[in-house]
C-alpha cells in the first residue's frame, strides 16, 4: 500500500481493494514506527487524517471521488494550516496554531486529499541540509549518515521512505529540486506566480515557489494540476488557464532539442553526478531528442545575485515576528527594545538571523544601488540568459546538485553550502519552472549509494511540456522505482 | 534682521473607501480594538496584500483635481521599522514612484488674491494602527483597527511664507478632498493630518535654512499656531546666534509650544526597497479620462464662477465655495429664488448665523434649501416685507411650518399692497395724531421729510407690518401734504 | 566593502535582534565571507540594464472596494502573547 504511487493508489480505491482510512491508518502506523530516527515530520495529525479520509470514503461511495480523492499526503511546515502548528521549522513560531489555511492547502482539501501531518524543513526554508531547523536534522532515507537535502528535507524524506505517496514542498532557490534529487524522488518548483503563495509563510517574495514532491512525474503533473491557478489574495500569481498536465505527459520526445549550460559542467561537479547527467543525455537521445551546448554567460553571478535579493527580502518579510500578535515572546521585557531584540534572538536561529544581518546591511543607506539595485539589474541579465537559450532548445539539463547528499555536518561553512546550490538558484531568479528526476547514484553500486537527480528546465509556463519530459524518462528507465531500504519494511 | 519664513506641509488623507488599501477589513471609524483587523492587517505569517481600486481611483482624482501629472506606472515600497502599532515591521508606502506627480494649489488669501502653492507629489500608503498608553498595569495596548486604511500623503513644495498661508493651503486641500469626496476631512477624528516643516532664512537670501518638522499637527488652528511659535523659537535661536537643529518636534496644545521628539532612533534608516509583494500599477490613459470626466466642479472653479458669472464679491465667493456642502446649498437656495445676491446674504447672513449659534453644519440645518428660496422669493415678489421675512425664517428654523408660504399665511403676514385699506389706516392715524399734523405743517418743507417717519410707525404698528413700506410712505405724503 | 564590527550591530540593532559582543564577533565573520562572495557583482557591467523585480512582467491587479472580512479576533488572539479588553498588550511605550 505505501509503495504505490497517487495513480496507483486512484486504482487501488475506485477497486475497492481498501479505504482512505485503512490506507491513512497504515501510512500514520508506517510515521509512528519509521520516523522517530528520520525525523522528517514536524507534526502528525491523525485526527485530522482519518477525519478527511472518511469524508473521501464517503465521497467515493456516492460516486463524487476525483482523482485525489482520499490521497494521502504531507506538507511542508511552511502552509499555514487552519487548527494545525504551523512553526516553519522555527522556534519562533513552535505555538503558532494558524487560525487560516493556505490557499494550496484549501485547495489540496478541497480535492479531497488527506494531509497526515506537516514536514520537517530548514527554518524558515533557509538551508540546503535540513540542518538549520529547530526540530533537528531530518536524515536522507538512503543513509541516515547523509543530509536529505533542503529546505524541503522533511518532504522528501518522507516521501523516499514510503510514509506518503507525495509531499508538499516550496523552493525559493532549490528548495524543492536538491532535497527531490538527494532522496531520489521527483519534485517540480513551477514558474513564478503559477501557485499562490498566500499563506505560505514568505521566506524571499519574488523568489517564493510551491511545487509537488513526489515518486513520478505523473503524481506531480496531478497535484499541480490540484494546486494552480490565479488566487485573488495574491498579486503575484499570474491570471492564466491551468492546463490538463496529465494528458500531455504522454506526448512523445522526437524532435526535442536539449540544451546543455556549458557554465555548468565543469569545475566542482562531481564525476558521477556528471556521468549520471550524461547518461540519462543518451537515454533522451534514443528517445528521438537533439542535444546541443548552449551558454548561460552571467551563471557565475547567480549565487551573489541571490545573496543579495533573498536576505533583502527576508530581513523585511522577517520583521513581523516581533512578539507582539504571535510567535515567541521572550520572558519579563523591560522594555520594547527589550521585548524585540530577546524575542527575536531567542525565536530565530542562527541561519536565519546571518540572513537578516546580511538582508539589513545590504539595504541599509549607501549600500542600496551598490547592493540590491546591482543585484536586480544582474537579475535582469541572468533571466536574459535562459530566454536566450530558450530561443535555440526547448529544455536545458544539467544536474539538479553538483554533488549527491553529503553527511550532516559536513558543510559547515556557510558559503560552501551556499556554492553548492549554483544549478538551481538562477532558476528562481529567472522564474521559470524546473524539475528534478532521479537518474541514478553514487558509489556505483545502484541501491548502495546515494540518489542523483537530473534538472530539467523550461521556459515561463512550460510546465506541462517538463513533465511530459520527465514522464517519458520514467517511462524509459527505472530509477524513480528504486526505494531505500526503510521503505521495504513491512509492519 | 528681518526674517522670512518657509513652510511646507505633508498632509495625510485617509481616503474614504469601504476596506482598507490591501483588504477586505471594513475601515469604519470606532468600532471595538482589533475587530476590524483582519489577517492581513495583522501581518499574520504568510498573508499578502492586493491593491483597493476605489484607493488608486482617489489618488488619481485628488491628482487630476491639482492639475497634476498622472505617471503611467507607480511602485509601492516597503518602508522598514519597528514600532508595535506597524504590524508587518513596515509600513507600505511609495517613495520613488508615487501615484501622483507634481502638481499645484490655488489658496486664498485675505486681501482677495490668489496664490499657487506647488505640490511635489502625492503617495499612497497605509496607515499604523494606534497606541493607547492609558493604564494596562503598566503595558500599552495596541489597537489595529487602524492599520490598513488607506492614506494619501500630499507632500508641497516649501512655497508658503507664512502661518495664515499654511492654514490656507490646508483648508484648501481640505476643500478639494471633500469635494472630490475622497474623505471626509474630518480632523478630529483623524481624517486628516498635518506634519509642518518650518525653517528661517533673512529676507532677501537664497537658499533656506535649516528646517524643523512638526509632527502630527491636527487643526487649522493648530498649524498656525504651531507655526507661530516656532518661528519664535527660530528668530530667537538665531538671532542669539545660535543654529537650528534639523529635527522632528511636537506641538503640544495645551502648552501652546512645540518641543523637541527627543528620540534614540533620530538617525532612522528606513531601508525602502520595492514590496515584493505588490506589482508595478499601471494605469492607463482610458482609465485616467474616465476619472477626469467624472470629476465634479472644483473649490477654485467654483469660486471663480461664483464671482464671474454670478457677480457675488470675492469674500461672499470664497466663503461659499469653501466647502462643497456650503457651495451645494447655496446653489440650490439660489436656483428655488433664481436670484444669487440675494440666496448669498441670505445664505451668509440669517441662516449663517443661527447655524453659528447652535454649533450646527450646514448639512444639519433645520431649514432646508428649498425653504429658505422659497422664502427668498416672497421677499422679492414683495409678498411679505423684509422684517416679515426674518419672524418666517424663525419660524422655519424652529420646526412651526412646511414652507414659507404656510407660515406667511397662518401668521397673516401678507403684505397689505390695497391703497384703499392702507388710505384708511392713514386717515385713522392723521386724525389720531392732530399735534404731530400740527408740527408738520408748522415745519420747513425741507424738514418735512424726516418728520413722517413718525407717521410711518405708526401706520405699520397698526398694520402689524404687514403694510407695504412704500406704499404707506407715498399715499402718507401726499396726505400730509394735502394738508399743507 | 569591508564589513567592520560596528556594522554588524548596527544592522542587529536595525533589525531589533539581540547580539551580545562574541556573536557580533562570530557573525561579522561570517558576513564578511558572503559580503566578498556578493562582491563579485561589482565586476559586472550593468550600466543601462533596468532592474528586475519581479520574474515576470506583470502588472498590479486591482481589488473592488468591499468588505469581505468579519470580526475574526477571538481565533486571531488566541495565538498572542499579551492580550487585553481586546488589545495587544506590549511593556509601555514612551513618547
């Protein structure tokens, strides 16, 4: 039952083989039993899981069920969920009850799925390991020695290790794509503005993204499908028709031209991840595709570029946690200043206050233009960059993380955790849609080491046109179907 | 050392939507702390904003109203700091790009010209909710009712050189927002205040000198008298020899005085940098017209008709066009009795008057337009004399009949215009009075003339005054004279 | 630009973050190494590029002027730190 994939499951229920709440009931026990060393659930709310499971029970015996009907699954800490902590991986928020959902989480209830609990992430989605949360490290499903990835970690771990069929990620600069190819699932950050962000608590505004996590392409093309579309609450989404990704996945690839970033491949990537990439080339070439190099000139820029926007932002969007109307207040102020500085030193960790810092100088008076208006000019050139190689291919490849999941605690400095997201944080910049597969692992031997993910880019919107992309591949190779040992227990 | 001063003014509207600037929260004015904060004005984690059109469209016609330049796109910024009334940690603003460009102000001044005070620009923000510091064993509370509302903050140029020029200028955008109805300009609660920036410099030099800005000054009253003091304060300073502080200060009053906001945060650094929240607003050339059309007529054009066309003095012009209440009631007195001199002494005079007594607004009096034309008119058409007139309008104003008409005919005073009833009363009143014939006879004819008053009296107390004056005067004349 | 020691408290007082003298010391450290990262941009030439603020080119949506919004302050308040007679409650504040 945990093994199958969203459509599987869709078959599973409309066959009558079992219910919502028996597949709810075994998922929970599968949290209950596997998690405590993973730790990639913040919070799990049965009451709440088998309430909605049998209302899709219910729902499905009077013929009513969709296709996400009684679909079990976990979203990241970051939606705001009505009734539900709500802590953003922080100590800040560790007694936010939000009193409201998030416009992707009202729209997951109301395609009937059941949300079994909230996931494990980098406070306030800042990080790459999963380290920087205030619930602990989540650990890759793969080796417990090895960081699942973030910020998304707690997604992705769960779904590698079967507690859930799917996840609810965000990615701000690889948030959803690194954690998908550290825990070899797949996850697709959509273009800016496709999924609303109200109610997904901001970490960077112009760079914010929700997206599926996932074991196929085919589940994420269905849960984009649940949770796109303009929302009146945010003005950033974009007022544009939803596709029916699902029956797109199916167109095939002759013709295709793939792009490779010649900025990308070269120094730092590691070999296998490179081969890996490579391979999975070849298998698009036997699919009918065209391979070409093509340039991205301004790649060596994306990673300052971000540094700036992204903790501009944050330091703003971080102000509202000031221990006045929610989150942590600290004991006994003696006085505002008091009450600011203590709350907030005691509520933030230590990521998330470097970003701060960072965000409030580079905004402070003099350092504007030299800071952030340089820093969105270069934005301009590095979104410039992808349109132009978009004019020659339809999709770039390259791999989604230099590297496959490192050991926790291995990064400490850092910089060098910031380096390492240099093939998907230019991607949020741009704000096109990019999705992660998983095609292949280290140490050759193929269920001893460690995930590697394959980035598949497009243009604005090309949503539809990536997941038929990576459907294809899944269709043609085996890699999504591999599972870690965790997830071959049985209860 | 003869001095000049330099004021410029910041004024922030609240503009009189329904909901706030980026919610659906209601912006009524009083209702229980924190009910109408919703979770957008609370700044609760994940929430956004999206833009309130009637706030744009008030903007722009505040901006069209000052023949301001209407930029096709403006951005809202995030303008960073603490303070617990400001829920998000910043207040949404627009610092390099505001909604209205640069602009003017025609205000009035006393001698009956006119002077053009120029607008820099004019922004949207929101507004902070309120601090209330009364006893909460020791805590400030904080109501976010507030937070949200939209603001207009109309920023001038430091065009006026005196106190009374300030308060003009502020009337008068006070005027063009309540004609425009953007708000309802009502400072008491609010609806409109006033940060002044006062500065010195001798008569005669160039470049100004070094300014200080009241903050959060809330009357008419108390912006001239702010201004007075300060530049007291400033002449005294510098003719001392000293220097003025670049500061924020506070007008206290009570104490009639403005003294320094001696805050730790004097350097604030604001970090403004564009909401990412919140697109570009563009607005197209169509849109703009289309409020330009609708725009009503203006304080200024108003004014400007008012003497021009309907021949009022430059006084009675400005004090009727000052408001749009005022000027509407005075439009339509003037339509019922079709003559404006006569509905502007009315208008300014009787009803004026007993409005100033009772403390009422226009938009309260008992008598309405209709009423006092219609009492215009039978002054005019001579159907009841002028003293007549006032016991009507009495009348009226307490509430003692429907119409003029209705009064004048319960009360009975019609005027008596029939010669044969008047000829009686005379004839009555010359045989009363045989000493007082005597003494006319007796006098000068040049003298003759002052000494029928008497005669006239005499003949209206026994008419009640419903005698036509005139007519008493002439027949009584002819009488007398007869017997001469 | 070097980052020196004031700047990092002025920033965290800016920011209202506490920071007792060895973080300041730690945290400057760190800065400074993504200060020289970020640096980098300096070499490129940016002069005539509009800046980007948003990824697409889209335009401010606008809103109908109407209340939506009900009283929510029960369920809002439950999640406050200091709340009294219906007010937020911070340690007083002197004007």
């Amino acid at each position: 039952m945990h093994d199958k994939t969203l459509s599987e499951l869709a078959s599973a229920l409309d066959a009558g083989e079992f219910s919502s709440r028996e597949l709810a009931e075994t998922l929970l026990t599968r949290i209950d039993r596997f998690d405590g060393n993973l730790n990639s659930f913040i919070s799990v709310t049965p009451d709440q899981a088998l309430a909605a499971a049998d209302r899709a029970d219910a729902a499905r015996a009077r013929g009513e069920a969709g296709p996400l009907t009684g679909m079990p699954l976990a979203i990241k800490d970051l939606f705001c969920t009505e009734g539900v902590k709500t802590s953003a991986g922080s100590r800040m928020l560790d007694n936010f009850i939000s009193p409201y959902d998030a416009t992707v989480v009202e729209k997951l209830k109301a395609a009937g799925t059941v949300s079994l609990g909230k996931t494990n992430m980098d406070e306030f989605a800042m990080g790459s390991s999963n380290e920087n949360s205030f619930y602990g490290p989540v650990k890759n499903p793969w080796d417990t020695e090895a960081v699942p990835g973030g910020s998304s970690g707690g997604s992705a771990a769960a779904v590698a290790a079967g507690l859930v069929p799917a996840a609810m990620g965000t990615d701000t600069g690889g948030s959803i794509r690194q954690p998908a190819a550290f825990c070899g699932i797949t996850g697709l950050k959509p273009t800016y503005g496709r999924v609303s962000r109200y109610g997904m608590i901001a970490f960077a505004s112009s760079l914010d993204q929700a997206g599926p996590m996932a074991r196929t392409a085919e589940d994420c093309a269905l849960l984009l499908g649940a949770i796109a579309g303009h929302d009146l609450r945010d003005s950033t989404s974009v007022a544009r028709g939803v596709p029916d990704y699902i029956e797109e996945l199916a167109a095939p690839l002759n013709g295709l031209k793939i792009g490779l970033p010649r900025e990308y491949f070269g120094d730092g990537m590691d070999p296998e991840v490179e081969a890996a990439v490579r391979e999975a080339v070849k298998v698009y070439e036997s699919l009918g595709a065209t391979v070409r190099e093509v340039s991205l000139p301004h790649t060596h820029y994306a990673i300052p570029a971000y540094y700036v926007i992204a903790p501009a932002e944050a330091s703003s969007n971080l102000s509202r946690f000031d221990g006045v109307r929610f989150g942590h207040r600290c004991d006994n102020p003696e006085d505002l200043i008091d009450l600011y500085k203590r709350s907030r030193a005691e509520g933030f960790g230590e990521e998330v206050k470097r970003r701060i810092l960072i965000g409030t100088h580079t905004l402070s008076e003099g350092f504007f233009d030299a800071y952030y208006k340089k820093a969105q000019q270069v934005r301009r050139l590095i979104r410039q960059d992808f349109l132009d190689a978009f004019e020659e291919v339809d999709v770039l490849m390259s791999p989604a993380s230099p590297t496959p999941a490192f050991d926790l605690g291995a990064r400490k400095d850092p910089v060098s955790m910031y380096l390492q997201d240099i093939y998907t944080i230019a991607v949020n910049l741009a704000g096109i849609p990019g999705i992660s597969v998983p095609a292949g692992f280290s140490g050759g031997r193929p269920m001893g080491g460690r995930p590697i993910g394959l980035q598949i880019l497009g243009t604005h919107f090309a949503e539809a046109r990536l997941l038929n992309v990576a459907h294809q591949f899944q269709q043609a190779t085996d890699w999504h179907r591999r599972r870690p040992a965790i997830a071959e227990e049985t209860l | 050392m003869e001095w000049e001063t330099v004021i410029g003014l910041e004024v922030h509207v609240q503009l009189a939507t329904r909901s706030k600037i980026f919610s659906g929260a209601s912006t009524a004015f009083g209702a229980a702390p924190n009910s109408q904060a919703c979770a957008v004005d609370l700044g609760l984690p994940g929430v956004l904003p999206v833009l309130n059109e009637a706030a744009v469209a008030m903007a722009v016609q505040f901006g069209l109203a000052i023949h301001a330049e209407i930029p096709e796109i403006s951005v809202f910024d995030r303008k960073n700091y603490f303070y617990p009334d400001l829920p998000k940690g910043y207040q949404t603003s627009q610092m390099h790009h505001p909604i209205v460009g640069a602009g003017e102000v025609e205000i009035g001044l006393d001698d009956g010209s006119t002077k053009r005070i120029r607008v820099h620009h004019a922004h949207l923000e929101e507004d902070a909710g309120k601090s209330l510091h009364e006893d909460f064993h020791g805590m400030t509370g904080v109501d976010l009712n507030r937070a949200g509302t939209p603001l207009l903050e109309i920023v001038s140029e430091p065009d006026m050189r005196s106190a009374k020029e300030a308060a003009a200028y502020l009337k008068a955008i006070h005027s063009i927002v309540t004609y425009l109805g953007i708000s309802d300009g009502n400072m008491a609660e609010g609806s409109m205040r006033c940060d002044v920036n006062v500065s010195m410099r001798p008569i005669g030099q160039a470049e100004f000198g070094t300014r200080a800005e009241i903050k959060n000054v809330n009357s008419f009253r108390f912006v001239e008298r702010a201004i007075a003091f300060e530049m007291e304060r400033q002449v005294e300073l510098l003719e001392d020899g000293g220097t003025v502080v670049q500061e924020t200060r506070l007008f206290d009053p009570d104490r009639d005085e403005t003294r320094s906001m001696r805050t730790k945060e004097q350097a604030n650094d604001y970090r403004y940098f564009p909401c990412p929240d919140l697109l570009p607003v563009v607005l197209d050339q169509a849109y703009v017209d289309h409020l330009r059309a609708a725009l009503p007529e203006l304080p200024a054009d108003k004014r400007a008709r008012f003497q021009g066309e309907l021949g009022l003095s430059a006084y009675d012009a400005g004090v009727l066009s000052a408001s749009r209440e005022m000027a509407e009631y005075f439009e339509a007195v003037k339509e019922v009795c079709g003559d404006a001199k006569q509905a502007a002494n009315w208008v300014q005079g009787e009803l004026s008057g007993a409005l100033n007594r009772k403390g009422l607004a226009i938009v309260d009096s008992p008598v309405s337009a209709r009423q006092l034309g219609e009492l215009i008119q039978r002054v005019m058409d001579e159907t009841i004399s002028g003293k007549a007139a006032k016991e009507v309008f009495q009348a009226l104003w307490n509430g003692q009949g429907e119409s003029a008409d209705a009064i004048i005919e319960a009360k009975g005073l019609k005027q008596v215009t029939d010669s044969g009833a008047i000829e009686a009363m005379i004839d009555q009143v010359i045989s009363d009075s045989p000493a007082q014939v005597a003494q006319y006879r007796d006098a000068e004819p040049d003298k003759r003339g002052k000494m029928i008053g008497y005669f006239v009296g005499q003949v209206m107390k026994a008419s009640r005054g419903t005698a036509n004056p005139q007519q008493v005067n002439q027949l009584l004349k002819e009488k007398l004279d007869a017997l001469c | 630009m070097a980052l020196e020691h004031t700047d990092v408290l002025r920033a965290a007082h800016l920011a209202r973050l506490g920071l007792n003298d060895d973080e300041a010391r730690h945290y400057l450290e760190d800065l400074g190494r993504i200060l020289s990262m970020v640096d980098d941009l300096q070499a490129l030439d940016t002069r005539g590029v509009a800046p980007l603020a948003h990824p697409l080119d889209a335009t401010q949506r606008l809103r109908a002027d109407e209340v939506t919004e009900t009283d929510r302050r029960e369920q809002f308040q439950r999640c406050a730190p200091a709340v009294e007679n219906g007010l937020y409650l911070v340690p007083r504040v002197v004007e």
